[in-house]
C-alpha cells in the first residue's frame, strides 16, 4: 500500500523559510511526476510545485523565485522549500503522487505565516 506521509509544516513569521517534507512508502507503478498543492480555508486547492520522474520542475507563478522542490529518490523524499513567506501562503499543503495506475494524496501539513 502506498503511503505519503507530509512533514515540516508550522508556524512562521513573515520573511521566514520553512522545509517541507513528503515521505513515500509502497511500491507504485511507473511515476509520472510529483508535487505540492495548497489550499487556504475558503479557497480551492492549487497547485505549487511540481516535478517530473525526469526531474523538469514547475513553479506557480505566486512562488516562483523563492521556492525550490526536490526529489530524494534514495530515501524517497519529496521536499519544498520555501523563504520568504508571506501572510498568502498560510494553507494546508499536500503532497501528490501521479502515477501511470492512479493518483496519490499525503493527508496535508498546516502552514501557517503571521506575525
């Protein structure tokens, strides 16, 4: 059984930088690619970043600059890094699997920025 398990989340104040971390567990079929989404109370769930098994990454536009995601394929780990954090980016962050067979869900990790 594949699991996706997210870590890192918190509390930050504005300007501060935080790691996150999606741990994968279970054997899966073959990956198309991988990422973040968020979703901020009230709001739809986005996109953040995403990276292909060939490792092309895609950034939204709102942390494009100061963002950088990274996949561990040894341990597996799927990281986002995140600096200068803004009020905007408080939300629930998930973590997301695509593979040929079905698409996998982390149960989500809070971040929240305020000062």
């Amino acid at each position: 059984q594949v699991q996706l398990v997210e870590s890192g989340g918190g509390w930050v104040q504005p300007g501060g930088s935080l790691r996150l971390s999606c741990a994968f567990s279970g054997r899966t079929a073959s990956i198309n690619n991988m990422g973040w989404y968020r979703q901020a109370p009230g709001k739809q769930r986005d996109l953040v970043a995403s990276i292909t098994w060939g490792g092309g990454t895609m950034y939204a536009d709102s942390v494009k600059g100061r963002s950088i995601i990274q996949f561990d394929n040894a341990k597996p780990t799927l990281d986002l890094q995140m600096n200068n954090l803004q009020s905007e980016d408080t939300a629930v962050y998930y973590c997301y699997l695509d593979t040929i067979l079905r698409h996998y869900w982390g149960q989500g990790t809070q971040v929240t920025v305020s000062s």
